[in-house]
C-alpha cells in the first residue's frame, strides 16, 4: 500500500553506505559493531534527553547508581556509590558514600594529560551544571523544586554573567571527600531512579573549562570506555576500553531464569569485556538489515518492512537466520508513540473539538497492523502495560477510529468538511518508515477533509524545533526513564512544558494539582489508583493523538553473548561479550 519509490542513486548510496561497514575481519580483539538508529545529537549528560543520545552517554559516563543489568522488576543498584544511601527517617536526606579511587579517563584538560580522582564535590558541580539556566539542560525537569536550595541558586543565576558555581547549597554538598549529601525539599519517591538516569551523571570541570561550547562533542568521564572518534561525516563512533577502569564485577545474580540462559556465565568477572566499540549511525533499515545478514553488525533492532524476513508466526527466527546464527530477542517496551499536538499554538489551544475529530480520524488499528505487525497495544493514556497504573479495561471516549463521529466533531469545531481549516504542519524524522507513517496519517486525517504537511528532519533538527515549541503537530515516542507511572505523567505536567519533557506543553491547573499531590506519594494501592485518575484526566483532553505502545524485537549473532532484553540501556555494552571462537567459525560463512 505505501510503495516507495527509490531511485538508481539512492540504491547505489545504500549500498555504499552498506559497504561501508565492511572491514577486514579482526579475531585478535572483542570488537563490537553497532548501529546507531539516528543522528546523535552529542555527549553531555545534561541534554542527553533522547534514547539516542542517552544511550551513547552511557558508554563513557556514569551515575551513582544504574539499573541492575539482569533482576526483574527492574531495581537500581550502586554504582559509583560504594552502597545505597543512607536516608532519614523523613525521607528527605540521603547521604551517599562514594568508591574511592575512580579515575576520569586520560584527558588534556587535565595536568599531564593524566586523569584525576572522582571526589564528591565533582557531583556537586555537576548537578549545578544541571540546574545552571545559562545552559537550558533538557534534563532540568527531573529535579526541578525537589532538592532544597537548587531552584534559588538556579534563579539567582538568571541576571549574572557568569554562574556563580562556588555558592553553597543546602541541597547538595560534599560533607567530606567521599561523602555526598542531598536534602530533598518535598518527598520524591523516585529520586534513587533519577540518580541511575544519565541527567545525573558525573562531569569534570576541567573538561567544561578546557572545551566550552565543544565540550558536547569531548566527553571525559569515569565509565567504561573512552571515546575515540566521532565523524558526524562518516556515520561512525569509536570507544575504546577504558584500560584504567575501576574493579566492578558481572552481576551474581539476577532472574531464575538467567542461569539456564547462559546470563550468568560470567558472573564475578570484571567488566568491560570489550576491548572497542564501532557504531555506525544508520538512519535507513535496508542497510543496516544487510549488514546484520553479513555480520557486519552484531545486533540490530527489527523494523517492520524484514518481520516477514525474520520471525515466524511465533516470534522465532526463520530457518534463514537460524541458518545464520541469528537469534530473536522478545522485549515488551515501556513506552508509547504518539502524535502530539502543541497545545499553545492557536489552532489548537482552545478547541478541544478540532484535537478530537482529528484523533477519531486516525485508524490507529490499521497502523498496528501496518507498521507494528499487530503486536503493539493500542495506547488509550501514556501508561504502558507492565506498569503500575495501567488499566487494561479502560477505553478513552476520544480515542478510537471512527470516521463519522470524526467528521461530526469537526463541523462542531467550525470547520465543515474541512473548509477554513488551514493547512496543518506535521513534524517526523526522514527514514523511510517515518515517511510511510507520515504518509499513512496525512491519508487518514484527509479523509475528513483535513490537510497534513509532513516536513521531515534528522533527530537533533526535530528536537531542537520541538525545544523552542514552534511545531505545531509532531510524531514522537517516549521511552520510559524509570519503570514508574509518573515518568509518564509527567509528560502532562505545565511546568515541564518545552524544553521541558511535555512536548506538547499541556496545562490544566486541576491535572497539575493531581499530579502535584501523587507525586509526592510511596508506593501504594492509593497511589495507583490515583495514576490511573491522572491518566484518565490527561488523556481525555488529548494533547495527543495516541499511538501503541511496542513490543521490540531485537536480532544478535549467536557470538554476542550476555545480551539481555532491557529498556534501560545506559552502559549496557559494558556486560557484553563477544565469543572470539565462535565468530571466527561462523562468520566467514555468511
């Protein structure tokens, strides 16, 4: 149905961007090969609000805690901290004990090139970092009013030419070399989850200092590897081993059916296994499904156009890429896709009637079954199953496909049939998929005589745009930071309007109340249930036009060992192993 036309020169550019990838083969050294699935946008932690982006931090920096790498439920564990913290009795102090003896990678910017030791004060400067307005860090939201003294320090900084970093804050403050202190200014169950995302994570001052404006592009921490090229040219990333990283060890344990799987083979061994890691920024699939046919990368997440390639009726490989030695990964994502509406552009902002019909013409079915195979569940609010908080018996009254209530809705909005409704502008990325979905929706919308502009963009030219909140319509998921409710309800919250995380810059003083109230709350069956009211409160004043939410599969070589399905892929590679025997037996076979 949605047939795309490519000419002559784009296939030769595919395939030379396929040929690319291929190199002599290297059986001396754990090499990872890896694609990229957009453009990243850099390295600095405090804008690493994208999948893509995060996930590329995460190779060279670090946290004070992570998310176990194999239990489920997910759960954080220590990561630079040499244990969990330490909290008061009215939750609002923990006091961390940091490891000694970690190192910042070798770097110019310090003395002799030689990396220093990571202290707590490193910490400090880097959640001022966060916080500093100059900077306009995409993951201020996730602090924002919840540690005492940072918002007043940030609203001092607003009038000043230069920061004032050595200013004291209650909040945050090293008590002694090794020990970090925070002191919340209002219960915030999910701190310990902040703490493991990469908003978090530790940068050196010197590297800020040496680099400035540049320092997006250098990134100098403590993780497990080293950047070594970045050539936005050529598509491609390089890290090395950190040769200086400290004694951290392969999880022991994890779930009872790991040890059958072969997931705790390694367990007790240090990590990184890898000696280098080689990523390639592939925007289009047919290449990237190319090169994990030929093992020219090792792993690769499966779009829609190679199910049929791939999988069977029962999600198992074919008998072609058992042929291979490629295995399918099963993975229930927490997210969900989205079309979002800016609800402070005119058009939209006060005519709820208009953001209905255009949801009632969207045949979010079909798209399932189009783009998704039919595994995706439609979204009815952003809470996704595997959540607590997701109702799977409620139906949202303005979600579903139904052309004549559609057209109904947009007479009552004053736009009959269309007419007088200008012309609608449609953010997306420009890989071929976004296109179809683009132009799926575009089709669906003129059915009642609504007119979409889909405008394509890389991944860094869309969120900048979405940034500065001048779209009016974009297509868009969220992935969830931490397996909790409100990390999607949040996506509702006014004052996390652009650059914050709400995107659509949704605001009712009645949901942020709610939201304010449930926030603040621990786990329980009140606390549930009130997700499930906040969802409900959103969602039916659509400031989306809801999507699913995915089931991912993921393809590896049989070589990739200790692989394991995970939403939260910060630093993930670190666990990795490559099967040197193994690789050199099967892949000059394929």
């Amino acid at each position: 149905m949605f047939l795309v036309l490519r000419s002559s020169l784009t296939w030769l550019l595919l395939i030379f961007v396929t040929a690319s990838c291929a190199k002599k083969d290297d059986y001396s050294q754990k090499i990872l090969y890896e694609r990229i699935e957009q453009n990243v946008k850099g390295f600095d932690p405090i804008h690493s609000n994208d999948y893509y982006s995060s996930r590329e931090v995460g190779k060279v920096y670090e946290g004070l805690l992570e998310f176990h790498y194999l239990k489920r439920p997910y759960t954080v564990t220590p990561n630079l901290a040499k244990e969990m913290p330490q909290v008061s009795k009215n939750g609002l102090t923990y006091t961390f004990k940091i490891i000694p003896g970690v190192l910042f990678h070798d770097d110019e910017c310090f003395p002799g090139g030689i990396g220093r030791e990571l202290v707590a004060e490193d910490f400090v400067y880097s959640f001022k970092r966060l916080a500093d307005p100059k900077l306009v860090a995409t993951g201020w939201w996730l602090f924002d009013e919840k540690i005492k003294g940072l918002n007043e320090w940030r609203n001092a900084q607003k009038d000043t030419a230069i920061s004032d970093y050595s200013a004291s804050i209650e909040g945050v403050k090293a008590l002694d070399k090794y020990t970090l202190q925070f002191v919340l200014s209002k219960p915030f169950p999910q701190f310990l989850y902040g703490l493991a995302m990469s908003f978090s994570y530790v940068v050196p001052k010197e590297a800020v200092d040496k680099y400035g404006a540049e320092f997006i592009n250098h990134p100098v921490g403590t993780g497990p590897f080293t950047l070594k090229v970045y050539s936005p040219q050529t598509n491609k990333i390089e890290y090395y081993k950190n040769k200086k990283f400290r004694d951290k060890f392969y999880p022991s344990e994890g779930e009872e059916s790991d040890k059958a799987n072969g997931l705790l083979a390694d367990a007790g061994k240090k990590v990184p296994f890898l000696d280098k890691i080689v990523s390639y920024i592939m925007v289009e699939h047919n290449p990237a499904w190319l090169a994990i046919l030929k093992g020219e990368i090792d792993e690769f997440k499966l779009p829609k156009d190679n199910l049929s390639q791939a999988i069977t009726d029962m999600n198992g490989p074919t008998e072609e890429l058992k042929s291979r030695g490629i295995e399918v990964v099963v993975e229930r994502a927490l997210d969900v896709t989205y079309s979002g509406f800016n609800t402070q552009f005119e058009l939209f902002k006060n005519n709820p009637k208009l953001r209905q019909a255009m949801s009632h013409a969207y045949d979010a079915g079909t798209a399932n079954e189009l783009f998704y195979h039919n595994q995706g569940i439609l979204a009815q609010t952003p809470i996704p199953p595997g959540i607590a908080g997701y109702d799977e018996n409620y139906k949202n009254p303005n979600v579903g496909y139904d052309l004549e209530k559609a057209k109904k809705l947009l007479a009552e909005a004053g736009y009959p049939g269309g007419k007088g409704l200008p012309e609608i502008t449609y953010d997306n990325l420009s890989d071929t998929l976004a296109r179809q979905m683009a132009e799926f929706f575009s089709n669906s919308l003129a059915k009642i005589g609504v007119k979409i502009k889909p405008i394509f963009n890389t991944w860094p030219e869309m969120t900048k745009k979405i940034d500065r909140q001048s779209v009016q319509l974009f297509a868009i998921s969220w992935i969830a930071d931490y397996p909790d409710a409100e990390n999607f309800l949040q996506l509702f919250y006014g004052p996390n309007a652009s650059p914050g995380s709400n995107n659509s810059n949704f605001n009712d003083p009645a949901y942020n109340a709610l939201f304010e109230k449930v926030s603040k709350m621990q786990d329980s069956k009140e606390r549930t249930e009130l997700y499930k009211k906040l969802a409900r409160l959103g969602s039916e004043q659509l400031p989306w036009i809801f999507g699913v939410h995915r089931m991912n599969l993921r393809l590896k070589h049989s070589w990739l060992k200790n692989y394991k399905a995970t939403e939260f892929k910060y630093g993930i590679e670190q666990y990795w192993d490559i099967d040197l025997e193994q690789k050199k037996l099967k892949k000059p076979q394929l």
